[in-house]
C-alpha cells in the first residue's frame, strides 16, 4: 500500500487475550494497518465502533462473552461502512452461510500465517470479498459468491443448470421416479440417471431426496444450510 494513502482503522474483537495481544503486536510493525483498540468484552462495543469508526473489524466467530453473528447484524445495520472479517479455526459450511447472510465481509482461519493475515485485511479494507483458502477451488465457493453478489436467494439459479437438468429437477421435486421422468420428456431412463448424477455433482448433493427439498424451498440461504446438515449427518 502507498504512504499517501489512508492507514486500515482496525478493530480486533477476540475474547482470548493471548491471540489478541499477538494480533496487535503482529499487525503493529505495518504503518498501513492502525489498531484503534482490542477487546473482547461486549460491554459498550457497539458505542466503540461508532466512536472509533474502524474500516475493517475483525471478529471472532466463536465469542464466548457475545453472539458473534449478532455483531455482525448490528454492525451492518448501525455502522454499514465497517468491513467484518470473521475468524476461527475450522468454520463450517453452514455458519460461513449465515455469516454471509449477516453481511460478513471475509473469513479468514486463526491458524493462518501473517502474509494471509495482512493479504484479507488489505483486500476487504479494498471493497473485495475473501473466502477461507481450503473452500477458495470448491463448489461451496461459487454459492457463497452467488450469495454475496445476488443477496443469497437460489442454490439452483447459482449454478449453470441446462435446461433439461430444470426439468428434471422440477419433477423430482414433485416425487417422481426417473422411469417417469423418461415418460414426460420422452428420453430414456439411462439418460434421465446421467442428468441425475450430473445436477447432484453441480449441487454438491448426495441424494434426490437433498434436490428435491432445495427446489421445493427455493434454493434459499436456510435450505442450503439445511441440506449441509443432512450432507454431515
């Protein structure tokens, strides 16, 4: 980053002491990056955001004195300027989802090297949006982006579904068997399975019963968290 330009106000919330004085003394040699305080008590935290107007805010997801999601709400809400990067040791699908939902701005992991560190705060504080490394190349991804870009509201409409692949997901959701399926398009029931396989590999889904309930909700942000749940369990 340029000298002539405006130094990263950053505000860390991180209840364990340890990781937030190592996050300040991390981040405290970078003359880009300004730490304007560090807490991890939810008393005030609100006011001091206001007060301190921080560019990015970086959170921790797993808050044990505060509901990390809710900050996140609050934050969008009260002081929509301020970027949040959420952080924690292994974020699921399902809480990066919500998060998303919130207004979170980018993920980063708590086990992340310093470089990873400086790379997210510059790229949020720049307008970008930044995904965990491990989730960068999957499918996952390109739902999140969807989400970010469209205000998360259709899984199917996020991926590049032929037409014919609609349709057949259209009449699972209605319950009907692939031989029936091959009836009403008049294809055979071997090309029906291909078109099966291929909308379960574009879904990230392991059952027609996962596509069926995601068309039938619409694809929203819940019903993609919820066939995650199915998918773990």
């Amino acid at each position: 980053m340029k000298n002539n330009k405006a130094k990263i106000k950053l505000l860390v919330i991180e209840d364990n002491r340890i990781l937030r004085d190592g996050m300040i003394k991390m981040f405290k040699p970078y003359k880009d990056i300004e730490i304007l305080i560090s807490t991890g008590n939810k008393e005030n935290t609100i006011l001091k955001i206001h007060k301190l107007k921080p560019d990015v805010i970086l959170l921790d997801l797993g808050l044990r004195s505060q509901n990390s999601l809710r900050m996140v709400e609050i934050v969008k809400k009260e002081f929509s300027e301020a970027k949040v990067i959420v952080m924690d040791l292994v974020p699921v699908q399902g809480d990066i989802l919500q998060f998303v939902k919130a207004g979170a701005n980018g993920f980063i992991l708590k086990d992340a090297s310093l470089e990873e560190f400086l790379d997210t705060i510059r790229s949020v504080a720049s307008g970008e949006k930044i995904l965990p490394n491990h989730l960068t190349h999957s499918l996952f991804s390109q739902i999140i982006e969807f989400a970010i870009k469209k205000g998360g509201t259709n899984l199917i409409d996020s991926v590049r579904m032929t037409k014919r692949e609609k349709e057949v997901i259209d009449l699972i959701s209605d319950g009907l068997t692939n031989k029936e399926i091959s009836v009403i398009l008049n294809i055979s029931t071997f090309t029906v399975k291909s078109h099966v396989h291929n909308i379960l590999e574009k879904l990230a889904l392991h059952s027609r019963l996962e596509v069926g309930n995601i068309s039938q909700t619409g694809g929203t942000l819940k019903s993609i968290t919820d066939s995650i749940s199915i998918i773990k369990n």
